[in-house]
C-alpha cells in the first residue's frame, strides 16, 4: 500500500468502541470491516477490545470500566502511532 495507513486509521479510532460493542451504524460497520480487512492495526486493537469486553462479561460484568475504556483507547493511540 502507498498510502498512509494513518489517516484511515485515525477516522476509525473514535468507532472502534463502538464496532466490538456493536453499536455502531451499520454502514459504517461495512466500511471498517472493509479497512480491518487491509489494516493489520485495526484488526489487532478490535481483536484486543473484543478480548478485554469477553473477558469482563465472563467475570459477570456488563460494562467496561471506564478506566478499562481509556486503557484500551491509549492502546489503540499507541497502535496507530506505531504505524508511523
Ligand atoms: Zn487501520
């Protein structure tokens, strides 16, 4: 790929919460499953929140904390500053 991986990325950041909580619009949901699809970044950041989120339902927990929240959104900065 010559573009910039970056910028797509960037977009995506503020959705991917949403995406694993399965909130997110479902037109949007195409279109990042489409990126996921090319951007290895994302996929691993959705995989990790998918994981976080499975692993706080199994311990009887239906809400993420909203520390765990600001964790995760600090990992995914970090995944998409590593692009760079
Ligand atoms: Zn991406």
């Amino acid at each position: 790929m010559s573009l910039s991986p970056e910028e797509p990325c960037r977009r995506w950041l503020a959705h991917l919460c949403d995406y694993v909580d399965g909130e997110l619009d479902q037109s949007l949901c195409a279109e990042l499953e489409r990126h996921m699809a090319e951007c290895e970044a994302c996929t691993v950041v959705v995989e990790t929140t998918r994981q976080t989120i499975t692993l706080y339902r199994h311990l009887g927990r239906a809400e993420l904390p909203e520390a765990t929240r600001r964790r995760l959104k600090q990992l995914i900065e970090r995944s998409v500053h590593e692009q760079d």
